[in-house]
C-alpha cells in the first residue's frame, strides 16, 4: 500500500507508473541490504521462507503482482519459489520451459528479457505471448543468474493489471537480488548436504558394533559412540581428551602403543588385549584402526571388539580338545595294559609250571641233573623274555611327546609288534609283517607313530571279526612310495564297507563297534598329519576289507 | 593213571615245553603240537586222551578246534587255557562240554587235576561207547524177521498177541524169541529191554 504513495509522489516514464529504483528515498536500497544480511545468517531450514518473504517485499515495492525464482539445474527450468499478491491467478505454469519456450532460451542463454507489453515479443515467441496472456500477464522482466560463469536461475516479475517499463538500474538491482538468492539457495544446499554427511558419518560410527575410537597424534580420544561409553562405563565428559593409555592396563599399554606405532608408520594396525572398565572389570579386546588424514590432520581411527564370548568359545574348544585327548590317551593306555598283562602272562606261565613241574620231579628224585638244568635254562629264558617286554614297554613310553627324532619306520613297527600280535591273536587274525628292506628315516614322534600304528593293527583285526579263518589275515607292509615319502599300509580282509560307512570312517565319534568311541582313526590322521604326512583309506579289491595307508616325508625331506 | 595221552596245543614254545614237563611229572604221556592245523593234519588214533588247548592262537584257536570236533563227531575231553579271562568265552567253552577253563597261569596242581578229570572223563565216555559199540555188534547179527520180533516183545506183548500182529504162529515166534535172546545174550526178558534200549529200540506199535 505504501508503494502506491511512493508511485504518486515519485511517477516515472508513465503517469503512475513505479519505479523505486529510480527514486532517492532508498528503501530499495534498506531492501537489498536487509536480504543480503538476512540470506547470509540464516539456517539452511529457514531459506525458503526468508526468499519467499523476499520476493513478497519486492513485488510489494515494485507494485507488481508475481515474483518468482526459477533453477535452471538439470538443463530444465523449475519455480523453487513463487510469490503472487492479491491472492489471485497465483496459479503457477506446470512446465515452464514448454510454455515459455522462447523465454527459457533467452535465460539459458543469459539474455535479460524486458517486457513492456506483450505485443514487444517476436513472432517466434508466439507460444509465449499466448502463454503470458492465458496468466493475464501483460508485462513481465525475466533476468537470468549467473553465478560462477554459468547461468544457474532466473527472476522473473510480472504485472498483471498493466503495462510497465523495466528500466536498465532496476533490472541491475533484480539481477543483484537474483545473485543473493542463488547464493543463498547453492549455501543452502551445501550445508544441507554437510549436515547430511555428519549424520550418516554420526549414524555409521553408532550403528559399529564394537567401540569406535579416533585419536590425535598425541593418542587422546577425541570421538567414541555409545557402545564405548555403554561398556566401559564412562560419561562422555570422562573420556573426551583424555589419552588411551588411561584405559588399559600398563603392561597392556606397551604392547597397544607398537600397534600404533605400527599404525602410523604402515597405515594400519591391529592389537589384542584387555581394556579396563570404570569398575575395574579387564574386557578382551581386540583393536583394528588405520590412519586416516582429514583436513591436513592425521587421526588413528578404528574399532575396538569385546571378544569375550570369542575367547570363552576359544576356551571351550581347547578345554573339550584336551579332554578327548585325554580321553583317547586313557582309553589307549588301557589297551596297552591288556596288551602288556597278554604278553607277560605267556613267560610267567612258563616260569611258574617249570618251576613246579621241577619241584615235583626232584622230590620224586627221578630228575637227572641234565633235565634239572634244562628246566632252570627254560625258567631263565623265560625269565629274560619277561624282562624284555619291560624294556620294550619302557621303551613305548619313554618321555619325548612331542620331540621329533630320526625313527626308522620298521623299527617301530617291530617293536609294537608283540602288543599288535596280542590284538590280533585276541581275534584269531594272522599278522603278517612285509617290511621293506632299505628303508630311509623319517622324523617323528615315536609314542604317537606307535599309537597309530596299534591302532590301525586293532581296528583291522577286529574289522575280521566275523570272517570266516582263512581270511583272517592282516598284513602290515612298508615301501618306499616316493623319493620323499615312506609309505605304511595295513590290509585287512574284513566286510566291504558301505559307500556310507567308507565315507563316513574319518569322522570323529563314528564307530560301529559296541564299546568304541570313534576317535580312533580322526586322531590317528591329526597324528599323521601332524607329521607332514597323510592318512587315508582304500578298499581292496575282490570284494574283501580296506587297506588303512599312511605316509611320513623322509627325514631329509622333512628337514 | 599213566593211561592215555595228553594232547597240548599251544603256540607258544616255551608254555608248550613247560606243560610237557610238568604232565610227564606225573607220569603222563604228553604230545605236544603248535598249533590246531598240526592236530587236525594228522589226527591221533582212538586210544585213550584228552586234550590241552589254549584258546588264542594264530589261525585256529581253541574253541574253534573245539567246535570243529564235534561237528565231526569225535568229541574230545578238553581243558583250556586262556591267557585272560574272558568270561563269555568260558562259559561258551564249558557249554560245548569243556572240562575246564583256565587262566594263565595257571597253579600246577590245578592243572594236574583238570587234566585228570579229563582223562577220566575221556575213559568213562570210552567205555560206555565200547559198551554200546558190542550189544551194537550182537543187535547186527539179527535177521530183519528177528528185529521185527525183538521190537514188539521187549513192549511186554505176550508171545500170543506177537504171532498175530506178524501174521504168524505162536510157536514160530518162541523159536524167533529164543534166537532172539541167545544172541543178544539176554538173561531175561528185563536184561532184554535194557540192551534193546542201549540201542535205541524202545518197543514200537507194528
């Protein structure tokens, strides 16, 4: 209303036609200043309001009817903000650019269009004459934006009551205010995006599942999330600043120190230890980080794991592995007991008839001193004999678990023949020994070879169980399968196994004997293994039994 | 006592040679063999002797020869030697007739006594097999007629009722009947039954 008093008091070019450009009374001047400070201050959430209330002040003071902003991004022309007085035919074109077709050109082209009245357009502007008219337009000025070398928008004003001039100052001032919107709108945009970048980084470094943790150059933390003030029990105020070592134990802090170090000299760096809570509690943890430089700074930045539940099940596996191999030790030391009270049972039965078959026959006094001899060489080699499985169990369980010596493959298998034979006779199984002379050392444990070897000879004679005699043999044979490998075979002639029971035989705690335990052949392959070999079974020809084979590198090229 | 011959079998050379000793200490003939193939190899004749057998040896062990004996019907009395107690295996021998089971080692007077139960054994199944073996002999020397009459008399059918079920007369089946118990050499009718029985004929309904 007040434009109007300024129309009659400062007329210009036509009788009541306004022009504050013109005038001296400077509040197009106080306008521009006000916006330029106000688009500059405001937050990014306000800028469309304040650009709205912009355009009503300058549609106000130019005593026009529609003021907009259009964005020319994306090669296509859009009204981001509109303004319209008097409430009506505040209806907005839907696609300008086809509408005002000839218009859209001049602005990408960065031409400003004055309008006095429609009838100045060119005959190509045909559409747009049209166009305007159907708005009830009858004079308009569109200045294009350029910001940056490039044209980024337009303003546009228009009057729908009458014909106007839109001399050269006031097109200035309207492309100065288009400047300060675009400005305002592209600062707009850029913080929005800011914004948006700090809350995924922020959303990120929550939704980690371990704690995060940035520090300076001089290890204080300077970031952490939730998760860290959650497990370590600290407010943020106790954390913010304070240097790392504050939350390790001292001789941890060595150890997390060389990680950094690390760190900083190859990019990343990884460490395990114990972080300590506000309540004293020490929390396996283990640490991953990398160096990371944001603006001109390096930071370490990572994430630390409580792996607690990681170190109990780790706990678990180790505790369980131990107590099968006791397990497999207990029952294998029973079977060595058998083996032994079998053994000695032979000479000690011997000594003991001898000596009371003697006994009878001197006191008869019908012993002559030759027989009496015989008897008492008898008894002693008996005797010897018994001192000898001594020896050899010594022998089996000398200490040395886990020292590996240079063995011969066959001594071995000599000296676990009278416990193996045990087995075998249990089961009426012939053994049969084919060993190859020549035979190159290997190295290797010799309590765990023999254990796999027993083990290999008692499952064969007990696989022949319900064979009928005459094949009831097992033969235990060496070679030497390559220039690096020793080979061991044990062939029995029990059943055909099953493709299922084949296949299934290395599992562990899969057996298809009463009172076995299955973990026979799994240990006896780790064993093996262990040993830089393999263990593995085939099964024989002619429809009868597996041959169990193992392989150990010879000693030079295990070395 | 010296009567009859001890077979040990045991793989085990020095065990065998001290069994022998101590058998022979008490006046026993001993034969002593490696293994059960020897034995079954060459099989000892029918005199008097039990056997000593150790129930785990390479190939055939003993309860295998055990069971193989009697498939053949040549039975023996045997006492085994076992060099750990497995109970199922025992009990398994004893049922197949084992005289005993013993674990190594073994007490020699033990032994000793098992070995003479054995032989004991071996000469009361040997006697009672004589035995059958002679009214066996005499009951082959009876004619088919002469069967035909032992079978219905040794029921108590009067010789009347005999002549009848035979289709014949009274006075053939006392001329039948006297053959009859001359050469079974019966004393009387009972001794008659008891040796008919021996034999396996218990009287039938013709």
């Amino acid at each position: 209303m007040k434009n109007r008093t300024d129309a009659a008091v400062l007329p210009s070019g036509e009788p009541g036609h306004l022009d504050p450009a013109r005038s001296d009374d400077g509040r197009f001047e106080q306008l521009l200043g006000d916006l330029s400070v106000g688009l500059v201050g405001i937050p990014g959430v306000d800028l469309d309001a304040a650009i709205r209330d912009g355009l009503a002040r300058i549609v106000s003071l130019l005593d026009v009817d529609v003021g907009v902003v259009l964005d020319t991004a994306d090669q296509q022309i859009r009204i981001t903000h509109a303004y319209a007085r008097r409430g009506g035919r505040a209806k907005l074109p839907e696609s300008p650019d086809i509408e005002f077709a000839w218009l859209a050109e001049r602005v990408a082209s960065g031409e400003v269009t004055r309008l006095t009245r429609l009838g100045e357009l060119p005959p190509e502007a045909a559409a747009d004459r049209r166009s305007l008219a159907q708005h009830g337009i009858r004079s308009a000025v569109v200045c294009p934006v350029i910001l940056d070398g490039g044209v980024t928008g337009a303003v546009a004003f228009a009057s729908i009551g009458r014909e106007r001039d839109w001399p050269d100052a006031l097109v200035d001032r309207l492309r100065l205010i288009g400047r300060m919107f675009a400005g305002a709108l592209a600062r707009g945009r850029a913080e929005e995006r800011l914004a948006a970048e700090r809350e995924f980084a922020e959303a990120v470094i929550e939704s980690l599942p371990g704690m995060f943790f940035m520090l300076d150059g001089q290890g204080r933390l300077l970031r952490w999330n939730k998760n860290r003030e959650a497990v370590m029990g600290y407010s943020a105020g106790e954390l913010r600043g304070h240097h790392f070592s504050e939350f390790f134990s001292a001789d941890d802090n060595a150890r997390i120190q060389t990680a950094l170090d690390t760190a900083w000299r190859e990019g990343t760096g990884v460490s395990e230890h114990h972080i300590l809570t506000k309540d004293g509690r020490r929390i396996p943890y283990l640490a991953t980080g990398r160096i990371a430089t944001i603006r001109g700074r390096s930071y370490a930045i990572g994430v630390g794991m409580d792996i607690s539940a990681l170190k109990t099940a780790e706990d678990q596996v180790r505790r369980q592995q131990a107590e099968l191999a006791h397990v497999a030790r207990v029952s294998a030391m029973g079977e060595l007991a058998a083996a032994i009270a079998h053994e000695l049972n032979q000479p000690l039965t011997a000594i003991r008839t001898n000596s009371q078959a003697t006994r009878r026959m001197l006191a008869r006094g019908g012993m002559s001193a030759a027989e009496f001899d015989e008897a008492l060489a008898d008894i002693t080699s008996d005797a010897v004999r018994a001192g000898e499985i001594i020896r050899r169990l010594r022998d089996l369980l000398r200490k040395g678990d886990g020292e590996r010596l240079s063995l011969d493959v066959n001594e071995i298998i000599r000296a676990v023949g009278p416990f193996s034979r045990a087995d075998a006779l249990e089961h009426n199984v012939v053994l049969v020994m084919d060993l190859a002379a020549r035979l190159p050392r290997v190295l290797g444990d010799r309590i765990q070879l023999q254990q796999v070897i027993l083990n290999l000879i008692r499952n064969g004679s007990e696989a022949m169980r319900g064979e009928s005699l005459g094949r009831r043999e097992l033969v235990v044979a060496t070679t030497l399968a390559t220039a690096e490998f020793v080979e061991v075979t044990v062939r029995d002639g029990g059943p055909r196994l099953s493709d299922e029971e084949f296949a299934r035989m290395f599992q562990p705690f899969y057996t298809t004997k009463a009172d076995g335990l299955g973990i026979g052949l799994s240990l006896g392959r780790s064993i093996i293994e262990a040993h830089g070999g393999l263990l593995w079974a085939t099964r024989n020809d002619m429809d009868s039994g597996i041959t169990m084979h193992f392989t150990l590198p010879v000693e030079t090229a295990a070395r | 006592m010296s009567d009859g011959t001890v077979f040990v079998i045991d793989d085990d050379a020095s065990v065998r040679r001290a069994l022998g000793r101590l058998l022979r200490s008490a006046g026993l003939t001993v034969r002593a063999l490696p293994s059960a193939e020897e034995f079954l190899a060459d099989p000892p004749d029918d005199g008097p002797s039990c056997l000593v057998l150790d129930v785990s040896m390479p190939g055939i062990g003993g309860l295998d020869l055990q069971q193989r004996l009697r498939a053949v019907g040549r039975d023996r009395a045997i006492v085994f030697l076992t060099g750990h107690g497995s109970v199922p295996k025992g009990v398994c021998a004893m049922k197949a007739g084992a005289v005993d089971f013993l674990q190594k080692p073994f007490d020699a007077p033990v032994l000793l006594d098992a070995v003479r139960r054995a032989l004991e054994r071996d000469r009361v199944e040997r006697a009672a097999r004589e035995r059958h073996d002679r009214i066996r002999e005499r009951f082959e020397l009876l004619t088919p007629r002469e069967r035909e009459v032992l079978a219905l008399v040794v029921t108590g059918l009067p010789n009347k009722l005999v002549a009848d079920r035979l289709g014949t007369s009274e006075k053939t089946i006392k001329v039948h009947r006297g053959r009859v118990m001359a050469k079974m050499r019966a004393q009387s009718l009972a001794h008659l039954v008891r040796l008919a029985d021996r034999v396996g004929i218990r009287g039938t309904d013709v």
